[in-house]
C-alpha cells in the first residue's frame, strides 16, 4: 500500500495561516499502515486564546453583513471546496481510513450545508404573538447568538466541519472548529482554501490540539456564547462540566446504541441490505450504526446465514480512487481496534457466538489497524456488545419472540440517538413509534439529508444538526413589543 505525504498544514487564525505559538507539530498517522502522511501544526492555550479574540472581532464584522452578503461568500467558499474535492477525499482516506466513496459524504454535508442554510435561514418567519387586550403589537425576532466553539469528531472529518459550518455562518455567528487531532488534516485544508479565497478574517478559525489544553482553554472562557460538538457522551459531560463559567448555549450529537428491529413480516433482502451497510460502512465508526441487531426468532436462523455469507464478501483494503470496490478500511487506531477483540472475548466469555470475523486478515500492513468484519451472535445485555456504543465492524446480533421483549431491550440503554424497525404491520409501527426511547425512528429504511433534524434525546445529545432545527443553537430570539 502507497501512501501520499501531504506535508505540512498550518493553523488557520484570524484570516491567516500561522505556526503555533510553541511552533510544535503532530503528526497525523495513516491508519492502514501506521505511516506518517502529514505534519499539522500543534495548538496550546495561547493559540486558543487568539482564535478566541479572532473570533470574537469576526463576530462583530460577520453579525452586521445582511444575509446575502453572507451567502455570497458561502458560495464562493462551496465552489473553492468542489475544485478541491479530490484532494480532500484523498486526504480522508489517508487520515481517517475511509474509502474515496464514503468520502464523498463528507464532501457532500458540505457543500450542501453551505447552500442549504442561506434558504433555511432566508425562510425563517417572525412570530407574531396576538395581543388581547389590543394595546400592543408583538413579535419574536432572531439574531445570531455569538461566538461559536465546534469539538468534531474523527470519524466524519468534513461532513462534521459541514454540519458546524453551515448553521453557524448563515446565522450571522462566527466560529472555531477543534477538528479530531486523529484526523485534522482535511479540515486544515479547509483553512487553506479559506485563506485562498481571502474569506473575511476572525469568521471561521480551525486548530487542533490536547484537549486539556485547547478545549479546555475555550469551554472555560467566557466569550464563546455558544459550545457545540460531535463526539462521545463522555467527553460531552465533561464540556457541559466546563461550561458553567458562563451561561452558553449547547448542542451535542453524542454517542448511540441503535436497536435495528427485523420482525418476521418485514422485506428480508431490504432489511439484511441496510444492516450489513449500517454495521460495516466506515468500518462501524458511525453514531448510528446497527448496534445491536434483533431478529425475530421465526427468521433469525436464515438471517445469520444470509448475513454472515455477505459480510464474508465485502472487500477490505485502502480504499482510494482506484480501488473502488474497497468496501470497509482499518479502524482508527490500535487501541480502538484493541478495544473490539476485547469486546467479541467479552461476549464469548458471557454466552455469545463468534460467527466469522474477530482476526486481523492477513496481507496486510502489520502496523495498520486492520479487523475482518465480525459477526456475534446470541448478545445479551450483560454484555459489553449489547451496553457500549461498538463504533467499530463488529454486528452483535439476538433473537426475540414478542413485540414487547424487543420494545424492553431495545430501549435498555442509556443512550437514545437512531433505531431502526422493520415490518408492515401499522399497529405495530404505531406503538413503537411511540415507545422507543430515541430521537430518530426509521421505518423500513433509512434517510440523512442535510434538511432532516439529527439528533438525540436520554445521553445522546441537547439539539440538532442538520434541519432548520440546526440553527436554533447558533440563534437567540427577541421579543419586540409595540404600543399601539
């Protein structure tokens, strides 16, 4: 396997792109060989400090420009990402080992963010609130909230920047994103193309670094109105901890444990299609992968059998423009790859079935973070596979008999992002919808688009990406009220 070099990336602050204070440098690591493909520049404290201040000026410029202005350089930013697009999905697929496919989803959250929100935002409505007793007039009114600060995780390095980007400059707010110091590279280069198109400075500020020092710098400080993220209910917890200097607005997609339902009336080859995807697209590193798969008992035999035959065949490998029929890549790193033999031994020490999968395939780079995808059967809820958030290629599969045995383990979780259920039976459909402890119910299928809400409810989150919902993080509201 050959890897690129991309050199060295720059934090991008106050318009400009800078060394850091320290002048210290990360390397950022190949996950299919273990090779450095790319040094970034190491922020501290003090650069932080200084995306804080450039911010907090941008605010002040960005905030007075009308909408259109503001989408006019949305625009012009969406454009110069299209012209890089093949640097960028070649940059993800190094950084984060993803296949040249799936980058394009990264591709595609941001240029659609960037022209979807001008219209949400354009088609915002005052609330007009009648008066009775007829002395006044009043409506609620909305103005962008401030400074933003964004935490992203590795796992969606751009469609994660896209889903911050978008709200956030259509409002009129200007933003930091802490980018995943796994995998910073492609959003650095989104400060090189921003730099490139002379976009206005202090707006949009891009850094990585410890958490300690740079998250912690800005989640304590009392500019930033408002603190948003993608990543873990841990790390969530501890952004809400830091917070309190202040009072800020928050949003948060944090971790899932999605139950993906197949009763025994539903389309089995729709159904066996979208769990294969769910649970080894982005080799499993998605919040709202089929955690935990139940299969009604009457077809749970046939299930495995058919499962286990298409998981056998999908492709491993580096997953570059040239190597298209590359389905799955490495995990992210060593420990995380670690962390599933320690999962599937768990589940096998508790009762469960190694199915296929659990080794490292052969052929490979020794220092890469290669796993087959892997099949468990038999999970049960004293089992790590059926209480964590897997975030790797590891389906961890149970049969059930009744409508409420499923219900009950489906929600015995304290996470609440996506589930999923398949059947035709509307009553049933009714009830689950209902009952479902998540914050996305999707039924016999499965759709993201930028202009459906995402989000969570339980330890899964405060807010919503994606959607006109996305902006009320990054908006504050007014009420104006007239004498007559």
């Amino acid at each position: 396997m050959k890897t690129e070099h991309f050199g060295y990336k720059k934090l991008y602050i106050d318009g400009q792109l800078i060394d850091a204070v320290s002048s210290e440098k990360e390397d950022v690591i190949c996950p299919a060989t273990g090779e450095v493909i790319a040094q970034v520049a190491k922020a501290g404290e003090e650069d932080a400090q200084k995306a804080l201040l450039s911010a907090q000026k941008g605010f002040k410029f960005w905030s007075k420009l009308s909408l259109a202005e503001r989408t006019s350089w949305m625009t012009k930013l969406r454009a110069a990402v299209l012209e890089k697009e093949h640097e960028l999905r070649t940059a993800m697929v190094h950084e984060m080992g993803k296949t040249y496919a799936g980058a394009y989803e990264d591709i595609e959250a941001v240029i659609n963010a960037l022209e979807w929100y001008p219209s949400a935002m354009k088609n915002l409505r005052e609330e007009q609130i009648p008066d009775y007793e007829h002395t006044h007039t009043h409506k609620m009114i909305s103005k962008p909230a401030g400074v933003a600060v964004a935490y992203l995780a590795w796992n969606f390095p751009l469609l994660n920047v896209g889903f911050k980007l978008g709200p956030t400059l259509a409002s009129g707010c200007s933003i930091i994103i802490k980018p995943s110091t796994l995998s910073p590279l492609s959003a650095y280069m989104i400060g090189e193309i921003l730099n490139d198109i002379n976009f206005p400075p202090g707006v949009v500020n891009i850094l990585a670094g410890p958490s300690r020092e740079v998250a912690a710098t800005m989640t304590k400080s009392t500019i930033p109105s408002v603190l948003t993220m993608i990543g873990s209910t841990i790390t969530g917890q501890k952004v809400i901890a830091d917070s309190t200097t202040s009072i800020k607005k928050l949003g948060m997609e944090l971790g899932g444990n999605a139950p993906f339902i197949i009763f025994e009336d539903a389309d089995f080859d729709k159904a066996l299609e979208l769990a294969v995807t769910l649970s080894f697209w982005n080799s499993g590193q998605i919040c709202v992968a089929a955690n935990r798969i139940f299969v009604h008992k009457n077809i749970h035999d046939r299930f495995m059998i058919e499962f286990i035959k298409k998981a056998s065949k999908l492709k491993l490998g580096f997953g570059l423009k040239e190597n298209p029929d590359v389905f799955m890549g490495p995990v992210v790193t060593r420990t995380d790859r670690d962390r599933m033999f320690d999962l599937v031994e768990d589940a096998i020490s508790k009762g469960g079935r190694l199915e296929y999968g659990g080794e490292i395939p052969a052929g490979f780079p020794v220092r890469g973070n290669w796993i087959q995808p892997t099949v468990v059967s038999g999970i049960t809820p004293n089992m790590r596979l059926f209480k964590e958030e897997t975030f790797g290629p590891i389906a961890g599969i149970m049969s059930f008999d009744s409508d409420d045995e499923v219900l009950e383990l489906a929600n015995t979780t304290e996470y609440g992002l996506a589930s999923y259920i398949f059947t035709n039976n509307h009553k049933r459909i009714e009830r689950f919808t209902e009952e479902l402890e998540f914050g996305e119910i999707q039924i016999n299928g499965a759709k993201y688009a930028i202009y459906l809400p995402h989000g969570g409810i339980k330890n899964s989150g405060i807010g919503h990406d994606c959607s006109h919902l996305a902006l009320d993080d990054y908006l504050v509201k007014k009420r104006v009220s007239t004498a007559l």
